[in-house]
C-alpha cells in the first residue's frame, strides 16, 4: 500500500476475537468462500470535463481523488438502476 492507514493497528492487535462484535455480519459457510471470486470491474482512461471548483475540491482531499469520483459516480449509477427495477 502507498497510503498510509488511518487504521489504529495496535489497538486491532491487542483485541481479543471474543472482544470483536460480529452480531450485524452474516456467518459465510465453507461453500460461500469455495465458489468466491475476486472481480474486479476494469477500468478505461477518459477525459471529462468537471467544473474546475469541483475538481479543486476533489483534489484538495488528497490522493485517490480519482477513485472518490469514480465510487461516487457508481453509487449514483447503483441507485439509478435500482430505482429503473
């Protein structure tokens, strides 16, 4: 990773398993991670043309200011085709 973790690693390890709070995560069985696959969506380089307040704002957020666009554009896109279902 080139980030640096905003994670509080120490605190992680000295947690306990039993300490963990896992009542709102599904148990996944033996078969879920036999027929688990990683799938990445590909991506394509582009040229858009955003608003140059907006790009700014998006950049001052620091790096991966691309992704934050791209997850938020994927939302937007998630919840229209939900609503077209």
């Amino acid at each position: 990773m080139n980030k640096a973790s905003k994670t509080d690693w120490k605190r992680l390890t000295a947690m306990k398993d039993k300490d963990i709070d896992t009542s709102d995560i599904a148990e996944l069985g033996d078969e879920f991670f036999q027929n688990a696959e990683l799938r990445m969506p590909p991506k394509q380089a582009v040229t858009i043309r955003l608003d140059s307040d907006v790009l700014e704002w998006f950049k001052e957020q620091g790096q991966g200011y691309q992704t934050r666009i791209n997850k938020l554009l994927r939302v937007y896109m998630e919840a229209k085709q939900e609503k077209s279902n």
